[in-house]
C-alpha cells in the first residue's frame, strides 16, 4: 500500500457538500491543499477505529417492508390476471 494523505482547504465553509461525507471544492474554499497526516496541521488517522455507519438501519428496513409488500401484492395481481385467463380459456372450449 502506498502513503495516505489528508486534504485540507483554506475556507471549510466554502466548500460544496455533496453527499454527508463528500465535498467538493468551490471557487471561494480555494484549491484543496493535500498533505501527510499529523504534520502541518493536517490532522491525524487513528489506526483499529471504526467509522460509524451513515446508513440509517430502521429507514432501511421499512424500506424492505415496503418493497416486500409491493412484490407480494403483484405477484397477488399476476396470479389472479393467471387464474381469470385460464377460465376465460377453459370457457371458450
């Protein structure tokens, strides 16, 4: 593995959040200034942490509910589209 770097910018306010951990920078945050963790003032990386989860765990599982729901009321739907073409088949004989 290669050395890891932090990143820095001069205004922190400035730059764009895009995502809850990504930012990008913009014209007033200045070009970003990368350099080795621990020195310069870049901060530090702490070794046997572990980030926390920026999932949100109950979202996520009425979101499976709700998927899981949905799929179980259309295959209800295709089973009773099945079931009324199979009579409308049997009747035509």
């Amino acid at each position: 593995m290669g050395p890891t770097y932090t990143t820095n910018a001069l205004k922190l306010l400035s730059l764009c959040l895009v995502l809850q951990n990504l930012f990008l920078n913009t014209v007033s945050s200045g070009e970003p200034i990368q350099g080795t963790p621990g020195l310069e003032g870049m901060g530090t990386i702490a070794q046997g942490y572990q980030e926390m989860s920026n999932v949100e765990i109950v979202d996520e599982l009425v979101n499976m509910i709700i998927a899981q729901r949905a799929y179980e009321t259309n295959s209800r739907a295709i089973r009773a589209a099945n079931e009324m073409l199979r009579d409308v088949i049997n009747v035509g004989r």
